[in-house]
C-alpha cells in the first residue's frame, strides 16, 4: 500500500502553503540535489486553455527547490499536433502569455522536440495486447539527478481521466512516440451523413483527406491521428474506432512504465485536484468545472497519486448543472471511456499500487 498526502481544500487553508506542507511532510525536499538540476515536470496549457496549473504554485515549487540547494528548471514536450505549442518557439511564446516565463516562475523554461537527444528504451514487457516496441525519451529529463511531475487533474476525450500517468507517459516523450501511441486512435471515417463540405480536407494539417469522385478518402499512411478531421466535422462522419479509448490507455501505462523504469534519480507526483474540467490542457476551451475544488496530492507512486485523485473527484460535490453523469468514474463516464484502464495496466505492469492510504494534512 503506497501512502498518498492530502492538503484539503476544504479546511479554509493558503493553497500556496499546501505545496510546502506536501513537499516538506513527504520527505520530497530532503531529495532535492544540492546543486544539482530539478525538473519540473509540467503542461503550461494549449493557448485558449485558462484550467492548466497557475503559475503561482509553481513559482512557490521552484522556490523551495531552490531554497533546498536545488536548480529548478519547467520541462516540457511539444505537442504532436497542430496547435499553439506544436514547435518549440510556439510553445514558448505561449507558455510566456499563459504566464510560465523565468520572469514569473524564477526559473528556465525548457521545451524539447524530437531534434534533441533521445534515449531508446525497449518495451520488453508487454501486456493486453500492446504493440509499441520501444519509447524515446529526451535524454535531458533521464539526465535529471530529480523530478517532480505536477499534474493539473481533469478530464480527457480519449483516456477519460488526465494526471500523473499521462504527464509521464506521453507528456514525457518525443513526438514520434505520442504518434506512436495516437496511433490506435486514427478516426474511422462514416459516409452516410457526409455532405462533401471540405471542412476535414481544409483542417488536415497532413493534407491526408482528399475529394474522389465526390467521397472523401483518406490516405491512411499520411495520417497522424490528431483528430482534427474529427472534431471539426459537422455531421460527426468521423468517430474514434471502437475500443481505441482503452487501447490508447494501454499504451500509456507501457509507455510511462519505460520512462520511469530507466530513470534512475528521484521522482515526486503532485497532483492538483482543482478546475476539473472535461477537457484536457490540450484543449481551448476545456469546458467549465464539474466538482468543486478539491486540494492537492502528492505520492511518490503515480498509480497511487491518480487513483486517490480519482477517488477525491468522485467524493467531492458536483457543480449543479455542470454533468448529467454520476460517480463512480465521473471523468471516464463523461468520454464514455472507463479510466480505470490506465491505472490497471500500470499496477500490472509494476509501476505502482492502486491501494493507498491516504493521510490528510
Ligand atoms: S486524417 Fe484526420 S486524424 Fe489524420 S492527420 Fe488528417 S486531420 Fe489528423
Ligand atoms: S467535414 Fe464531415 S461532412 Fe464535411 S467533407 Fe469532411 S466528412 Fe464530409
């Protein structure tokens, strides 16, 4: 049984003391290398997302590491798809204008891509019929003497539910390996409603859907699964294949299980029970909340840290109106998913425990 740290909301307490409480009664601080690089471990938000982590309480992170002796640096992947943080000098700029900027947090904001040096881990280990091989991590974060993953908790269109597992798992490799992953969620394309409109063929940043004779084709080699084509149809001709939701899941635990099997410093998760909205970080909008604010989590097992998280989600009180949904698995009902899966691969596959005890402090 893993020991998972509470700081409640509820008790009329300074969040920002929350962190420092969590980091100090943990044990976390006393980790931090004299000297030596801490990474943070962080999602600065789409552009149009205003329900990532605020960059206060990583400011209050990176002062206490650096109090500790430690040099903190914001680590980041950019995304696998078009958007606003798709490149680094995009992510940049946007994580400056959503307020992640050396300026504000007091320390560097490094985002790679797959132009940086990576390291190859083999996926050896294998488990409900996974089909990735190996995972490419940037060498920067493995060099890392220690880590702490902060994780905005929230709701996600395919893996239902967002934390520390997907921070690590896709958050924490390259983009050929998000594609990787992405794979098993390529949209299926249904013709019976389709009125020939273009607007998939305009919004597909690969140019992978064409007009023949009338139909829409898609040439599936050129695809990279970002479900642009699906979100921006209409008549909903595009739709996720059966099953894929919990496949990519899988995929995501094997994926995290790598990273953290060859990282060989010190690694911390917190989790931030607060602005649970549908949506992922990804997204703008991410949709409004649906439970109220619940508090902050810090385990040293990312199984544990997500399925307390999950558990803090179903138990708080639900914003009226906000969800016709009811717990257990308020987040993975809402994407008809069940996101449990993630949490279930992972405890098999060693990285952690779902039974926790939790303590409040
Ligand atoms: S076909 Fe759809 S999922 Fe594939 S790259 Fe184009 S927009 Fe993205
Ligand atoms: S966006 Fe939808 S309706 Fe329009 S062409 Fe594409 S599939 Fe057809």
């Amino acid at each position: 049984m893993s020991q998972v740290l509470f700081f409640d909301y509820s008790k009329g307490r300074n969040p920002l003391g929350g962190v420092h409480a969590l980091l100090d009664k943990s044990g976390f601080v006393e980790m931090i290398p004299n000297s030596g690089s801490v990474a943070i471990k962080l999602h600065m938000g789409e552009l149009g997302n205003i329900r990532y982590i605020r960059p206060v309480f990583v400011r209050e992170i990176v002062d206490i590491v650096r109090d500790r002796g430690g040099r903190p640096f914001l680590f980041e992947t950019v995304a696998s798809y078009p958007g606003e943080r798709d490149t680094k000098q995009k992510y940049l700029n946007t994580a400056v204008k959503n307020g992640f900027a050396e300026a504000t947090v007091g320390a560097p904001v490094v985002i790679t891509d797959d132009e940086d040096k990576q390291e190859i881990i083999p996926i050896s280990n294998r488990i409900n019929d996974c089909e990735l091989e190996q995972a490419k991590v940037p060498s920067l974060l493995l060099e890392s003497p220690c880590i702490l993953v902060v994780s905005h908790v929230k709701g996600h269109d395919l893996t239902g539910f967002g934390g520390a597992l997907k921070n690590v798992g896709m958050g924490c490799v390259s983009s050929e390996t998000k594609r990787a992953q992405h794979f098993v969620n390529m949209p299926q394309f249904n013709n019976s409603d389709c009125d020939g409109c273009g607007k998939c063929i305009e919004s597909c940043p690969t140019d992978a859907i064409k007009l023949v004779n009338e139909t829409v084709e898609r040439e599936v080699s050129e695809c990279i699964s970002c479900g642009t084509c699906l979100f921006r149809c209409p008549l909903h001709c595009w739709v996720w294949p059966a099953g894929s939701k919990e496949k990519l899941q899988v995929y995501m635990a094997h994926v995290a299980s790598a990273v953290l099997s060859e990282y060989k410093g010190r690694i911390g998760f917190v989790n931030f029970v607060q602005d649970v909205v549908p949506h992922c970080d990804c997204a703008a909008p991410s949709g409004q909340p649906v439970v109220q604010d619940v508090g902050i989590v810090f385990s040293f097992d990312p199984v544990a840290v997500d399925k307390a998280s999950l558990d803090l989600v179903d138990r708080a009180p639900i914003i009226p109106g906000s969800t016709s949904v009811t717990p257990p698995d308020l987040l993975g009902k809402m994407h008809q998913t069940d996101s449990l899966v993630q949490l279930v691969t992972a405890e098999k596959l060693g990285i952690g425990t779902l039974k926790y005890e939790m303590v409040t402090i």
